[in-house]
C-alpha cells in the first residue's frame, strides 16, 4: 500500500514537473511573439515620424 501510494506521488511530481515545463516554455514563446509585435510598432512609429 504504502510503495504504491510513493509511486504514484512521484508519477505526479514528474507529470507536474512536465506541466511546468511545457507551460514555461508557452510562456516564453508568447512573450517572445509579443516583444517583435511591439518592436515592430514602434519602427513603424519611428518610421512615420521620420518620414513627416
């Protein structure tokens, strides 16, 4: 009984482990995505501005 119950403690440390990996890795991907939408904008900014 008890052996079984580490088990499946330690079958759920990795699968939370997983989880935290795969959404750290969504996270790092969207702000990422967001930081070249930004950057692209503010050339976009300048390049307006540069041209009046």
């Amino acid at each position: 009984m008890r052996i079984e119950q580490l088990e499946n403690q330690l079958n759920s440390c990795s699968m939370g482990r997983l989880f935290i990996a795969r959404s750290g890795v969504f996270i790092v991907v969207v702000l990422l995505w967001y930081c070249s939408l930004i950057f692209e904008f503010f050339l976009l900014l300048t390049g307006f501005v540069l041209m009046d």
